[in-house]
C-alpha cells in the first residue's frame, strides 16, 4: 500500500504528468520483414521446464541482424503472475570476435511500450526501443546484449503491461537463457530498460537476481521509468466530476486500454464497472493493434468519453499502485535517467518516484539531462550509461 504522504506527492505530480506516450515516435510498430510467426508458437508441450531454459532458438540475419553481432531469436521459458509456465520471446545479439576471461558482459534490455498485442513484440517488429543502433552502440563497446519482448508479446497468453513482476521475470529468465544459446556470453548482467522498459529495470533491480538462479545481476540502469499511473488515472477521473472540464490529463486516454488487459493478467478487474459502453466496446482494439494504430480508435478521447462519473475504479487502481516502481525494494545499485524536456514520462514524475525511494532509505544514482526528450534520452545519456555499467563490471577504458 503507498503512503499517505506518497499519495499526495503523487497526486501533485499527476497535475503536470502529460501521461504515458508510445515509444514508437514517428512509426507504427509493423511486422518486420521475415519474421517467422510460427516460431513464437511452440507446442504446448514444449513449455513446460525450468525458466530459464531454451525452448528454441535461431540465427538474426539481414536488416533485423544487430551490426557486429551474431544474433539469435530465442524462445525460453518463464513463469506468470499466476505460477504457471508460459514461453517468452527475445533476441540475443553477441560481439564477434573473442570473449574475456568469464564470458561477454550480458546487458538484459526491457523495451518500451508498443502494445500488447502480439503483433506489438519487439523482436516482430521495425522501430522498437532499443532500436538496432542502440544495441549496436553496446556491441562496440564489448557488451552482449539481450532484449527481451516480455510475456505474452509475440507468445501466447495475455500480456501484463506494467506489472512489474512478470516484467522482472521476463529479463531474469532470458539473463539465464543467454548462456546456453551462445556460451560465450557470461553469467553476470546490468538490467536495463527505457520508459515501460525502466519500469521492468526497476522491478529487475527488487527481485532479478534471486529469479535468475545462477547468475549474477550487478545493477540496474532505469531510462525515463514509466510511474504514478494511478495518480494519473485519479486525476482522470477528478476530471470527469469536473464542471471546469478537461485539466492536465494529457493523453492517458490513449493507454487505458492496455493498462486495463495488463491489470486483468493479475486481479479480477472488470471495465464495465468504471468505463464508458463506448470505451468498453474499443477496448478489444488492443487486442489486435498496436499503440500506433490505436491512435485512430482511443486518440483524441477526453477522459468523459473514457470513464464513467460514478464506476468503480478501486480493483483496477490497487494493480497499478502495487505496480508503481517508487515502492520497490531495490537490492543491487541502480541508475535513473530522465530527461529534463521528456513530455512523455515528465521529469517531476521522476523526481517524485526518486523522492519517495529515498524516503524509505533506497539509494539510487539518479541523473537529469538538460534538453533531452523521452525519444532521445537513450542516446544522449549512453556515455553516462556506459561509464556507470563498466564500473558495475569492473572494466577500465
């Protein structure tokens, strides 16, 4: 449960959050050229077995291949909210030439948001954060890199948006399963993530290490972490009681639909209790598009037109308050970044979330860069990034 004094850091934050933004900016995620659909449907009796291990996995080549790499899409296997084994879906990029005495240095990374339609899974599709350069940014400086595409993107069963715990299993497992696709990569790893990515990292950095048995999870590295969404959606729904009309709810509209199928993979969240008919009749958009596509169906909707005055929205709060990344229990060292002009997940969101960490004795590295937005910070903050990741591995350029 968040603190009184939380709630109400939160609730001012929420007044100048313009609310959560797709981290596919200029395209919509579409199905990359080649990508083998069969693949990310296993046999039911394939999965079933210790997470962590390699249901399947096969060569990346041509224009999906990371530059430097060899790279491998990777079919493992993880757990769910609900205890039961389900198949995930990544890709495994690996410097060529001769691995250091222990192995490649393994960076895990946790994509931001796309959808959570299968469709939407990063290693399906163009445009996904981290974009092929960023990995490749990685490769050149000796890191193997691993991406995974969470569960039930790309694989069967729903996928839980933003709930952090299955988001730190997904990076936990494919930590275990990338030494067993290629053995040169080593056993010690940095979770990393950006946006829905950063909020993974920051559950990766409460509980990875314990999940990934085996290995060893150095620290965490958080890029303009996705937080205080049920402040958000509070302040939504202040707005529909509102007679002053719509107040600095941005365009949280836009991702109702995907916190709802994420909140409903870990509670009996039932939409018809708080949402319109209208909105309730969309919501299975989300099922088959992605954000951007979505954008044609939930863009523009006032929160009127999504909430009802009086529902009920305390089940579907409670996920996203026991998902909010400021209450997590941080066990290995972590590094946050946010970019001070990032419209998407604002800069006083960020420094809410730090604020109540450190109220609770967490310490994090926390870090904020002039005239960087949501799209650019992975880029812009890279050497900051990389200086911080080498001293959590212990290399000297």
């Amino acid at each position: 449960m968040r603190s009184g004094a939380a709630l109400i850091v939160g609730c001012l934050v929420a007044a100048a959050v313009s609310g959560c933004g797709s981290d596919l900016p200029a395209q919509e995620a579409q199905l990359a050229a080649g990508a083998p659909r069969d693949f990310y449907s296993p046999a039911s009796e394939s999965i079933p077995g210790a997470h962590g291990t390699v249901i399947a996995t096969q060569p990346v080549t041509g224009e999906r291949a990371i530059p430097g790499a060899r790279t491998f899409l990777t079919l493992y296997r993880s757990v769910d909210a609900k205890g039961a084994a389900v198949a995930a879906s990544g890709t495994l990029a690996v410097p060529e030439g001769r691995a250091p005495v222990g192995g490649w240095p393994l960076i895990v990374f946790a994509p931001g948001t796309s959808g959570v339609a299968d469709e939407c899974a990063a290693s399906r599709s163009n445009g996904a954060s981290p974009s092929r350069d960023d990995q490749a940014r990685w490769i050149a400086k000796g890191y193997a890199v691993a991406r995974t595409d969470y569960q039930g993107l790309g694989t069967p069963g729903p996928h839980g948006y933003l709930i952090g715990g299955t988001e730190a299993r997904a990076m936990a497992d494919l930590a275990v399963a990338a030494s067993a696709v290629d053995p040169s990569v080593g056993k010690r790893w940095v979770a990393m993530g950006h946006s829905q990515g950063g909020h993974a990292a920051m559950f990766a950095a409460q509980s990875g290490e314990e999940w990934a048995a085996g290995t060893q999870l150095l620290g965490a590295v958080a890029l303009a972490p996705v937080s205080h969404l049920g402040e958000q959606v509070r302040l939504a729904k202040l707005t529909v009681n509102n007679p002053i009309g719509k107040v600095g709810t941005g365009n949280i509209a836009l991702f109702v639909p995907l916190l709802v199928r994420g909140a409903q993979t870990v509670a009996d969240v039932d939409p018809s209790k708080f949402l319109t008919d209208k909105a309730v009749a969309l919501l299975s958009r989300a099922d088959t598009g992605c954000v951007g596509a979505l954008k044609d169906s939930w863009g523009g909707k006032s929160v009127r037109d999504v909430f009802t005055p009086g529902g009920d929205l305390s089940a579907f709060l409670r996920v996203l308050d026991d998902n909010d990344p400021s209450g997590v229990r941080l066990t290995v060292p972590t590094l946050i970044l946010q970019g001070r002009d990032d419209m998407t997940v604002s800069l006083k969101s960020t420094d809410a979330m730090v604020a109540e960490l450190q109220v609770r004795g967490q310490k994090v590295d926390y870090r904020k860069f002039d005239g960087v937005d949501h799209s650019e910070v992975l880029s812009a903050t890279f050497a900051d990034a990389l200086s911080w990741t080498d001293t959590r591995f212990g290399i000297a350029r």
